[in-house]
C-alpha cells in the first residue's frame, strides 16, 4: 500500500511506502517530481502538457494551409535534431522514433503537393522524396550525416516558407491573394 505523507519543504504530498508507485484508486497523483520547482507535482506537470497540447491542437486547427506547411517545416526539423542527437549519442530507440516522425511529415508534404504549380512543385517534389530517401538511411544505417543534412534542407527552406505565409497573409487584408488552390500566374511553368 502506498502512503501519503506531507513534505514540509516544498509544501506539497510525495508517495512512501512500498508498492508498484501507482497512486490509489480515487486519489489524484501529486508524488513531487524531482528537478521541478516547489510544489509542482506530478499532476501539475501533466496538466500544463494537456495545456499545451490543446493549445498546439487550436493553432494547427485554426491555421491557414500556408502556416500549416510551416509548423510541418518546424515540427521535421525538430524530429529530426532530436533524431541526430540521439544517433550521436547512440541512444537508437529514440533516433529511430524521432527520425520516423519526420519521415511521416516529410510524407505529409509530399502529399499535400498539388503538382498542378508546375515546375516549383514537381522540384519540391523531388526534394521531398531525396529527403525522405536520406531519413531512411539516417534510420537504418544510423547515419549522423544523412540526418544532419535533411535538417540543414530543412532549415533553408524554412525562412522562404515563412516569407510566404507573411506575404500571403499581408495579400489577404489586401484583398489582393488569390483563392486557396488557385494557380498564381508567376508560378505557371
């Protein structure tokens, strides 16, 4: 049986006892979790992630196709330093896990292409797909370098992405953007 008792120091409630560590039936977990500031127990922690959580599920739910496609950018190159830091330090079970999380966005992408844009999309295209060849060889072969250059791709294309979205948003309290799926006429190859 676990026993609650009342920790003077930081004025919340850690578990002691013997057991598996599971709090019981019908009381909330409130062990203190150690490296946390005073009082921010367990429970805390998990609700602030539930915060934040639902707060990344609002922005991607609300978000323009266009920020859509940057969040896609900042979440692959976010998967994929943690997957090349991992590989560094050969810590293979989480490399893996974050390197098939930018595969899977990388993926994204290429399915949200709409070739229909000509040459800009089928290079992008072509891009995407050389990526994704080369998370895989991060992956199996545990190469640092493969995935350190998908990052770098990634890093460079990002700042263009983010242009257009400004510009685009900029275009549309203009009233000068044209629809969503439309073919700009710049762009046609």
């Amino acid at each position: 049986m676990v026993r609650f008792r009342r920790d003077a120091r930081a004025g919340s409630v850690a578990l002691r006892g013997r057991g598996t560590g599971a709090v019981d039936a019908g009381r909330q977990d409130t062990r203190v979790v150690e490296g946390l500031p005073p009082g921010f127990t367990a429970l805390n922690r998990q609700r602030v992630a539930q915060g934040v959580q639902g707060y990344q599920r609002a922005a991607a739910e609300t978000a323009s196709p266009a920020q859509l496609i940057v969040m896609l950018y900042q979440g692959c190159i976010r998967f994929t330093a943690i997957g090349r830091t991992a590989l560094e330090q050969q810590d293979y079970t989480t490399s893996r896990e974050n390197l098939l999380k930018a595969q899977a966005i990388i993926a994204e992408l290429m399915g949200s292409l709409n070739l229909s844009f000509g040459d800009l999309a089928n290079n992008l295209m072509r891009l995407y797909d050389y990526m994704y060849r080369r998370l895989i060889d991060a992956n199996i072969r545990r190469d640092v370098e493969a995935a350190s250059e998908v990052e770098g791709l990634l890093r460079g294309l990002l700042p263009a992405w983010e242009q257009a979205v400004k510009t685009y948003h900029a275009e549309l309290a203009a009233g000068t953007a044209p629809p969503i799926g439309s073919v700009p006429t710049n762009l046609v190859g």
